[in-house]
C-alpha cells in the first residue's frame, strides 16, 4: 500500500506535456524487470481469506530476500474462485491463480523463484494485459511456457465478456495511482482539458449513447447538458455510490478497485458542465471502497489531478466523500442531496429538477459509479466505438452481479442485448447440484422476477421494462425450485416497508398492507380475494407515491403473481408451499428408499431434530422441526421431500 | 454516569463546525463511544447551532445510529436477496441461539449486539456476516459457532 498523503509537491503534474512523461515512466515502472505478485483484496476477497494470502506472499517475499513487487488490488469479478493471486513476469503472459492460501502463496513464490510458474494451480493466462482493447504487452501468440494454461479470455467466464467499467479492477492497485496512470489512466482527461471544448465532451458523450448505470436508464450527455444551460453558481458534480438494491455489488468493486477511474470520469464531467466541485457518496456498508477512495482523491490531488490548477490549467475541480449511514431511500436523487446538507434522507417531488436546484439549492449533476467509470474509455476509444458495442437504444456494456443459485458467482460485464441465458447460463454455468431453474430477480426492490419462459429475453433498459422488471443497478439474482418467489415477494415488501421514508401515505401505509397480504399468503391464512385486493393495492401505492421507492415498490409482487400465479395459489386454495420454505406451510420428510443412511442431515440439523443410525434410513421428529430446511439442502441423495 | 465530550468538540472541529457535515459528524461520534448518548447530540446541536430536534430526527432516520448503548462487537447478518436465499434464516437462528439474542438486541455481559442489514455487498459469498465490519462468507452454523468464539475470546483483539 502507498499513501501520497504527505508527498512534497515534486509529484504535482504542471502540464499536460509533463503529464506524458509521467505517463511513460510510469509504464516502466509497471512493466518493470521485476517479479510482481498480487493479491485480489476487495471485500469479497478478504472474506475469503485474502489478508492471510497477502500476510503469507509479504512474509515469504521478505524472509527470502527475493526482490519482488508485493501489491494488493481489486477483485477480478470471480468471486466464486478467491482467493485470487496473479503473477506479472517480465517477459511472460500475467498468470491468474485461483484457490489460493498463505501456504499456497509461499509455494507459489518459492516456485516462480526457482522458474517454475506452477501452471497446475493456475486458474488461467491473459494474452493481452488487460481484457478490453488496449494493451501494452501482447502474448497471444507466445505463451512462453504456459501453453498448459488456458486463455483467461477463453475460459467460459471471461469469453462474452467485455471490461469497460470493470476495466481495471483486480488488475492494478488500487492504492497507486501510477498503476492507474499506467494502463492509460487520466490521458481523457489530459486530452480533454488539452483540446476538447466543454460543449464537444457533451456532444461526444451523446453520440456514444451513454444512458445512466443507476437504474432509470436517462441520457447522461441530456442531464450534463441541462445542468451547464442552468444558471447558478457553484454547480455541483455528485457521484451516487449508495449502492442499495441488495444483491448488487458492481459499484463496490469499481470503487475498491478502479477509484481514479471514477474521479477521472467526474472530473470530465465538471470540466464539460462547469463545475469546480463534487461529491461521492458511498454506502455505509462500504468501508473498503471509502478507504480507497480517499486513497485515491489525495493521491489525485498530490499529482495535480484534482484541485487547483488542473494539469497547469485554469480549469480547478476538487472532490470530497459524504458517507451514508444507513438508509435505502439515500439512493435517490433528492435524498441523496438532503443527507449530503446533512439532514434526514427524504425525497422531495421534482417539480423543479435537480439539474437546477439540486444540493444547497444549486445547479446539479448526479450520475452513479458505473456511469462515471464508463466515460474516461469513451473519451479515449470515441463514441463511435462505444456506440457499436450494445443493441439500438442500450449502448456499451452493463455490469450484472449474479449471485444465488448459479454456479460461477460474480461480477460479469457484457454489451447490452445479451440474453439472460447467456449469462446466467453460457458465464455463470447454470444452477448447481442438478436443481431446477426457476426465475431470476432483476433490479432489485424496484424489479421483477422473470421465468425460464423469458430466458432468451435480451437484456437491455426497454426490454426488462417491457417483461415488468427493470435493469435497475444490475443484480441478477437465480432462484431454483427449493427458492418460493412468494416468500420472495413477501421479502422485497417487508424490506421496502424498513425503507420507506414515511413521507408520503401511498408508500408509508400502502407497502405496510400489502405486507399484511403477503404475509397471510405465506402463512397459509390467506383467501382467494386477497389476489385482487393485493393488485388494488399495489396499482394504488404505484400512482400516488412522489418518488421512484414507491412507485417501483409493486414489481416484485405483480411479476411474481404474473409470472407464477400457480404458486400464490398453491399457496392460498391448497395451503401448501410448492418450494418448501415457507414454515407455516412445510414439513420435510425423509424418502426411506432413497436415505443412504449417511447421516449429514443428522449433523446439520441444528435442532437435532433427525434421527438416525448407520444403516437405517433416518427420521424427523416433526415436533422438534423447526422447518429450516437445512437437512434437504446437504443431502446428496435428493432423499428429503416436502410434505 | 458523566461523559467526557471533549472528544465531541474534537469531531465538530475536524468538520470545521459545518452542519452540513451532520450525517458524518453523527457517525464519528457513534465510532467514539459505540452508540449516540443523548447528552452528545445536545453538545452537537449546540456547536453546530442547530436545533436539537434535527439531531435527532437524523439520528433515528437513519438505520445505523444507535441511540441505546451496544455491545462491544457489533454482529451485521447481511440480509441481501442472495443471502436471503442462501440460508440467512438459518444463520441469524443460529447466532440467536448461541447467544440468547434475538434481532436488536445485546447479550447480557455487554460483548455482542446483532443486526440485521440490508446488504453487505459480498452476495456471491452468500450468505454472509460481518462482525466488526470485517466480513465472513459462505456460513453455515458451525462456521458461526466458530467465529463468535474467536471474538468472544478476543483472540483478535
């Protein structure tokens, strides 16, 4: 880790000239003659044991006295494989291992010492230095040794995707903004501030087609447009990384491991609106992407990258971090601004937008993470190559986390348009241990679930729209058949219900009933006319609440009861829960044709509720069942049904 | 009991008084003394000239805040959809019955307070807890058992 903090002012850029050099010479000190090892250490690395993998390598480098770099970066959208440690050589491919320990890292750099590049352990070799279109060293043709080692960019995970915004993360270190500066960091913004009028940058990130990544979708080059046509000084310049809907964790990763990427972007939007300074807001729950990303502002500001001045121009521009505390509804726009003047996060009605008055009553501009990270590539790769990746309304690529019951976990970055089977199936491997696909959830509180009948809908803004879900920040959670979309909708409701900022009656009291429904339905106490009663409700909470937590809030029960209406009245007309998870309607019995015996239940269950010996196919005391269903997940034998 | 609030003083001055640093001011001062005594959100709103009722309406807005005092770990179970269908039922009945608490609530001898939150943002580990912010994924119940009985001996610490 290094911190620029105190560094004299011998770092500062004072030119865009000057800034070309530093450029090159931090080309050479990344692609030094040096051994480079690292260690992918975001949140999902570290709980994956990542600090002990660092600890390890750092301990091993050192007692050794070899002279090799050790540096940490960001993750590289693998989560399933952590820990994660890659090898820059000179002269060699860069190799990504996988599965990685303290003890594994110690042999790994006993290894590499001694030649040996361990090819057996090795999760893959990148061909070119980073996975989009630019690259300082290529190797597609030399593997030099690793011939054993399959292509990164051609392993099932990797193949469709395309990094723009994730360009960097788990490639370079976070903490060293001469890495970033390395891979062609800040040269959009030396271009820029070079020889590009503020109006073209706006021109050019319209042609691009750039719509915002936080979910509505909207034109970014429309709001900086209307945010420079506003009348009003300052203007502000805010980044929302109040990254909510649970399951979605894009936006963290880019901002532990890629932070200059969205200074970089914010800082050509201020240049291209008129602003002189901004603001990111970062969830609580983020204390590593805070941490980096104050990291990253000093050493942008020690580098004459931020602040007075910028690059020697006239052009001054500074960023500070405003971090959340706790509160869903923070994400949106005006909430967002009324925690950022410190007061309770509640939405206003936009009446008057933000463009015009926005935080302190002032001209502003709010784009989130994603956005801000996708417009350094477009300034440099032109909007003509951004706007031929995508369909004909989404362009470029969009960041989707899929998590749940999918075999590869992760961060996956595909052009807009692909369909949801290619990444839930083709990247992240389809649902695990034999289950059956059920539906996936997309946009969070505010989306929908979508059924195996709509797998090869293309993923774009309108289309989920069209299917009742939304694109919303790119959480795309898999459901199998031991997950009840019920139970799910009932979730999404009771979290939106903890949501609510209570401002409007729609919202505040109009959620709380359809709980009450849901819940009833979930419990088994529900009747036939509590479907139309639900549906009123939920037309009712979407016409009258002002902001888009309420206006959304219906999604996930009207797609579910949409799209699997069967189950709702399974569970209403036959009281009975299909997926086997809602308690009040569930107990587990064991199949004793098909009970090995093995007594893994018997170990789970945390109630000792089963019952069993060596031979004799087990049993569960119905009683003492809690109904967790803890003992049909770890069976292999598929021996314990639903009742 | 009296408070030092010296170290209030201290935080308000690092925001050079500003109350539009408030949210923040707020959570330095919950790191300080582990939850918001009343008698700190008085010294806040009189530094910050502000009325005491803005102090408190933000200090209940929000979800991290804590007017009552806690435990010396702070247990998040992360409630993420992922998370919520990978297990996070059974790993909060887990952790209650190893304690003896439920949702919100503190364990007698002062050592753990568990929480139920939103997201933690590592769902592909789902599901997962964090204790002290750091995070554990893929739990299951032993694995709880385990990792509160690493902090309840305060081996790392």
């Amino acid at each position: 880790m290094i911190s620029t903090a105190g560094k004299k002012d011998t770092e500062r850029i004072k030119s865009v000239q000057e800034f070309q050099g530093k450029q090159a010479y931090s080309r050479s000190k990344f692609y030094s003659d040096k051994v480079r090892v690292s260690v992918g250490a975001g949140t999902c690395g570290l709980a994956n044991g990542a600090a002990d993998v660092l600890a390890g390598l750092r301990d091993e480098v050192g007692t050794s006295g070899l002279d090799f770099l050790v540096r940490q970066t960001g993750c590289i959208g693998y989560c399933q494989v952590e820990p994660v440690v890659d090898v820059l050589a000179p002269g060699l491919p860069r190799v990504f291992y996988h599965y990685m320990s303290a003890g594994k890292a110690r042999q790994l750099v006993r290894a590499i010492a001694e030649g040996d590049f361990h090819p057996d352990w090795a999760l893959g070799r990148l061909s070119r230095d980073q996975l989009l279109v630019r690259s300082e060293r290529d190797f597609s043709s030399k593997p030099n040794g690793l011939s054993t080692v399959p292509k990164l960019e051609e392993l099932p995970f990797y193949k469709a995707q395309l990094k723009i915004a994730l360009r960097n993360c788990g490639f370079i270190d976070p903490h060293d903004i001469e890495e970033y500066i390395a891979t062609g960091g800040y040269s959009a913004l030396a271009q820029v501030l070079a020889s590009i009028d503020p109006e073209d940058i706006i021109d050019l990130v319209e042609k691009s087609g750039l719509r915002g990544r936080g979910g509505g979708g909207f034109l970014t080059a429309r709001k900086w447009r209307a945010c420079r046509q506003a009348h009003g000084y300052p203007k502000y310049v805010l980044c929302n990384g109040d990254e909510g809907d649970p399951g979605a964790f894009m936006d963290r990763s880019i901002m532990e491991g890629n932070p200059h990427a969205i200074l970089e972007g914010m800082t050509i939007g201020a240049y291209a609106i008129g602003s002189d300074s901004g603001y990111v807001y970062v969830r609580l729950e983020y204390p590593l992407a805070v941490e980096n990303l104050q990291i990253a502002i000093e050493q942008a500001r020690a580098y004459g990258l931020l602040g007075p001045n910028i690059l020697g121009t006239d052009f001054s521009f500074d960023v500070e971090i405003s971090r959340g505390a706790g509160a869903f509804v923070c994400g949106e726009s005006t909430a967002l601004m009324a925690s950022i003047e410190g007061y309770s996060g509640e939405p206003r009605a936009k009446h008057i937008h933000t463009s015009e008055k926005g935080l302190f009553g002032q001209p502003t501009n709010l784009n989130n993470v994603e956005t801000w990270a996708n417009v350094p590539v477009i300034v440099n790769e032109g909007a003509q190559w951004f706007a031929r990746i995508g369909g004909e309304h989404s362009k470029g690529t969009k960041v989707f986390s899929v998590v749940g019951k999918v075999k590869n976990t992760g961060l996956v970055e595909v052009p807009m348009g692909v369909t949801l089977r290619d990444i839930i199936y083709d990247i992240c491997g389809g649902v695990p241990d034999g289950r059956a696909f059920k539906g996936v959830q997309t946009g969070g509180p505010s989306g929908g679930c979508l059924p195996e009948s709509l797998l090869d809908l293309p993923v774009d803004f309108e289309r989920l729209v069209e299917a009742g879900s939304m694109m919303g920040s790119g959480g795309m959670i898999v459901m199998d058949d031991h997950s009840c979309v019920v139970e799910l909708a009932r979730y999404f409701t009771e979290f939106l219900t903890r949501e609510s900022c209570g401002k409007c009656t729609a919202c505040r009291e109009g959620i709380v009933r359809m709980l009450e429904i849901l819940e009833q339905i979930t419990c088994g106490k529900a009747v036939r006319e509590d479907m139309d009663l639900l549906d009123e409700l939920c037309c009712y909470v979407k016409d009258n609440s002002i902001c888009g937590l309420g206006k959304s809030a219906a999604n996930p029960t009207l797609s579910t009861v949409k799209y699997y209406r069967d189950e709702y009245l399974a569970h209403i007309e036959q009281r009975r829960c299909p997926a086997g998870v809602c308690r009040e309607l569930t107990k587990f019995v064991v199949i004793p044709d098909r009970c090995k015996a093995c007594g893994r239940c018997v170990k789970t269950c945390p109630v000792k509720a089963v019952r069993g010996r060596e031979k004799v196919a087990h049993t569960i005391d119905q009683d003492k069942c809690v109904r967790c269903g803890a003992c049909r997940e770890v069976c292999p034998f598929d021996s314990i049904a639903v009742a | 009991m009296k408070l030092d609030l010296k170290s209030v003083d201290q935080i308000i001055g690092k925001y050079d008084g500003e109350d539009s640093w408030l949210v923040m001011i707020l959570q330095d001062v919950q790191d300080k003394y582990n939850y918001l005594p009343e008698c700190a959100l008085g010294r806040v709103a009189e530094s910050l000239k502000i009325p005491l009722s803005r102090v408190h309406s933000v200090a209940t807005f929000y979800s991290s805040f804590s007017l009552a005092e806690r435990g010396r770990h702070l247990i998040r179970v992360c409630d993420g959809t992922a998370c919520h269908l990978r297990g996070f039922t059974h790993i909060k009945e887990e952790i209650s019955r190893h304690l003896g608490i439920s949702e919100g609530q503190t364990t007698k001898d002062k050592v753990f307070t568990l929480d139920v939150v939103a997201c933690l943002g590592a769902c592909a580990l789902a599901p997962v807890m964090a204790v002290d912010g750091r995070c554990y994924g893929n739990m299951n119940a032993e694995k709880v058992r385990v990792v509160l009985d690493l902090y309840r001996r305060e081996k790392r610490h």
